[in-house]
C-alpha cells in the first residue's frame, strides 16, 4: 500500500520512519531537527559511531523512543540541474530505505511494517516537489512490481504542507 497522509510527522506512530538528513548526518529540514530533537542523545551518539553518508545512503538504527522504533537516516541528493544524476540518486533513497524496511520485517519475523517518509526529496536540498514525488511513487511501485514481499512493507508519506500532500496524492492515483 502506497499512501499519503497530512500532518506532523512527529506526532505520528509508525514502526520506521526515514528521515533526511546530510553526509554528517546532520538534519537538514525541520522536520528531520525535531525528530533529532525528540530523540534526544541516542541519535546524536549514533551520529559519531557512523562513518559519512554518501548520497543515496539509508542506514537503519533501532531507537525504540516512542513514537518511533526504527529511524532510517538517509541522505538525499542536492538538485543542482536534473543533469548530475539526482533523480536515479534520489531513487536509490527510496529503494535502500525499502530495502532497510523489508529485512527489518523479515529479521523480526512481522508480516507488515510500516514505513514513513517524510518530505525528504526536497528537504533544504532544492528538489522540484513534482519530480521528487513522482520518482519517491514510482520507485515504490517498481520495488512493488519486481519483489512482490515488499508489498509487505506499507509505505506512508507523511506531507506538513497541504500542496505537497495534493500533490502526492495525485501522484499515487495515476497508473
């Protein structure tokens, strides 16, 4: 299942939610701050234990902080031209984040996880909000299409504006 929801993600629950952060592992949005916030110290201290996030990078850490038990950290790309290869490094976010999803369902023997992404793919990195939106659904339904266990993995992307949730939402309803 593949939807959209509007609100403040940070009030939410959800098993993992993916959140943008840069190549320090630093917020980026205020979204991704107040959910570093709320955490508190435990993902500031896993901060210093990674080695740097490449672009594309998804990596996992359990939390167990409610309202959240798992935090994927990702690091999405700057858009500078739609001609430096953003788009198929936006991708590889969703898709690594999928994949973080499924073998966290499979490890912990769930038969669904669902899985939250806040507005990342434009999250202080400059992406048009159409186009990142278009390749965070399609890439879901690829992952769908090709690998029909992730089904298991419910996606929810979690908008805090109203024209990037219609704009979600319209995403999703194409075919």
């Amino acid at each position: 299942m593949i939807t959209a929801l509007l609100g403040d993600i940070t009030r939410l629950d959800f098993e993992i939610v993916a959140i943008p952060v840069d190549e320090e592992f630093e917020p980026v949005n205020a979204i991704s701050r107040a959910i570093y916030e709320k955490m508190g110290e435990e993902l500031k201290e896993n901060n210093s234990s990674q080695e740097r996030g490449k672009i594309g990078f998804a990596h996992m850490i359990e939390v167990n902080n409610p309202p959240f038990q798992n935090i994927i950290r990702v690091v999405p790309p700057v858009y500078i031209d739609g001609e430096h290869n953003e788009a198929q490094l936006l991708k590889a976010v969703y898709w690594n984040s999928m994949v973080l999803a499924f073998d966290y369902l499979v490890k912990n023997d769930k038969k669904h996880v669902t899985l939250a992404f806040s507005s990342m793919h434009v999250a202080g990195r400059r992406f048009p909000f159409e186009e990142a939106a278009h390749i965070a659904v399609s890439t879901i339904r690829e992952m769908y299409q090709r690998y029909w266990d992730s089904k298991h993995v419910d996606v929810v992307f979690v908008c805090d504006r109203r024209e990037d949730y219609a704009c979600l939402k319209k995403e999703i309803r194409q075919k």
